[in-house]
C-alpha cells in the first residue's frame, strides 16, 4: 500500500473530526439555551447510499434547535422572510401535527431546510446542486504531482464508498494510481488542467446530486453561521455550500453573508470549469478552515 503523507493524514483527520460534527449537531444543538426555531432537514432517497467514509448512517431526519437571532442576522434573505411568513408557519405546524412529531415547548418558529419532497423545489434543487463536469473532475484532480493540493481537493463525499476499498481492491486502486503518476511526471507539460487527468474508477465515482451531501452541507452551513467554522475540503462541498447560499438568497449585507460573498467560496465557483493546476495550487487558502470556530 502507498505510504500516506502527513497532508493526507491530516486531512482525512479533518474530514473524519467534520463528518462527525454533523452526525453529533442534533444531539449538540438539542439544549441549545435561547433556541426558538425547529430546523427541519430530511432526505427522502432512502436507496441512496447513506454511508460515511467510517460506515456511519447518515439520518434520515435531523432536527435542530436554533437562534432565530442568528439567522435574522446571517444575511440569508430567505431564513427572515420564512420566519416572518405566518401562512408559512402555520402550514409547517399543521404538518408536522399531521405526522404526529413532537415539538419541544417555547419554539416560536419551524423551518424545513433540507432536501424538498414536492416538484417546484426539486428542480431549484437540483438546478443549484447537480455538480458541473469541472467540478467533479477537480474532485478527481487530488493524485500526482501536477494534481491540486490534497488538502483542498483530498477530501472524500458526505456520501462516500471508500470502506469498500479495503485490502486488495484499495491496494488495486494505488497501482492505478502509481501508474497514473508516472504517465503524469513523462508529460507534466501537457497537464496544464484538471481536463487532462485520467479519470480513476472508485471512491471518486460520485453523483452529480445528492440528498446526503444535501443536507449535510446544510448542517455544515448553520454550525459555520453558529461559529463553530466550516471545513472545505473538496470541490463539491465548496460547490453546494455556495449553492446552498444562492438557494437561502444570500444579501448584500449580514454578519455571515457577506464573509461568505467575499471568499474563496465564490472564487472557486466562477472558475468551475475552466480551473488551471495553478488555480488549483493557490486555492490551498482554502484549508484547514476556511472560518475557525469562535471562542462561544
């Protein structure tokens, strides 16, 4: 098996520590003092796999106790517009009454933020979502050495397979990938974009759409408006954490909107497609963190 080097190890360190951030929210969240809103986040593709890179169960259901506060001053237009909407909230509780679930006393408010089951929000879903072909092929760039940085491209799916890989099949996948390398070093001068890597069969066989990711970006997203911090790791959580933005109506003002508007987040978006291996080296600022978590 290939030796892994420190900024491998470190990453999946960091992507193991996040993954279990997100799995833990509900259960952190649950005492949060001064919450008010109920957050709703399901998944309705129970045939997706639903697997962490360590063989966790991503849930079907997540609910959170939040602020109100804090996604009034996020600077996502959507959250306030929700809150404020009574037709809205009524609905959310007669439905919820409907499907007999609990709601814990002195809430004020409900919203559902993950994965939509009608028609209508489906497809703004997926139109915001669906990964481009650049971006799944940066997700592929993260081996050579005229590839990106593994600490920003190294970092596997929420969603991920890569536990079925062990032993001789991961060991299979390590030649391929020696092999891929030596190719790499005859012509480093012909692979100026990640359009000319060969693409490995894998763990990086991904979706262009994912409920999994879906939701667990959405968590991602309100622990980084909570400051607890946001790993990026990988295009395709860079991708939909922007995504997720453009859907909650990010403003032109708000504590977190417009750090967000100003980062790399955007950045990497509007070069989707057409990104350089030297596009790729400099979006190294993009990690470990893109926001440490705050002292609270």
């Amino acid at each position: 098996m290939a030796e892994r080097g420190p900024g491998v190890m470190a990453t999946e360190y960091a992507h193991s520590r996040d993954m279990s951030e997100i799995l833990t929210a509900q259960g952190e969240y649950s005492q949060l003092e001064g919450g008010d809103v109920w957050i709703h986040i399901n998944t309705h593709a129970p045939g997706q796999t639903s697997l962490t890179c360590e063989r966790f169960p991503f849930p079907h259901k997540i609910r959170m106790k939040y602020k109100s506060s804090v996604l009034r001053a996020s600077g996502f237009e959507l959250f306030t517009r929700l809150l404020d909407d009574e037709g809205y909230q009524m609905r959310m509780l007669r439905r919820l009454r409907k499907e007999n679930e609990n709601i814990p006393k002195g809430l004020k408010f409900i919203l559902d933020l993950g994965p939509s089951k009608d028609e209508e929000g489906r497809m703004e879903h997926l139109a915001a979502l669906s990964l481009p072909p650049g971006i799944i092929r940066w997700y592929n760039a993260a081996r050579g050495p005229t590839s990106a940085p593994y600490q920003a491209a190294g970092g596997h799916d929420d969603s991920c397979s890569c536990w079925k890989l062990k032993g001789r099949s991961e060991q299979a996948e390590e030649a391929m990938a020696r092999a891929e390398d030596v190719q790499a070093t005859k012509h480093v001068a012909m692979i100026r974009s990640i359009w000319d890597h060969h693409l490995l069969p894998g763990i990086r066989d991904i979706p262009e759409y994912c409920e999994i990711r879906h939701a667990a970006n959405v968590v991602r997203l309100l622990r980084a408006m909570d400051g607890k911090g946001l790993l990026l790791d990988s295009a395709p959580r860079v991708f939909t954490i922007a995504g997720l933005a453009r859907i909650f109506e990010i403003g032109p003002s708000g504590s977190f909107s417009v750090k967000l508007a100003s980062s790399p987040v955007s950045l990497f978006v509007a070069a989707a497609g057409r990104l350089t291996l030297s596009t790729a080296r400099q979006s190294v600022q993009l990690v470990p963190r893109w926001t440490e978590p705050s002292d609270h």
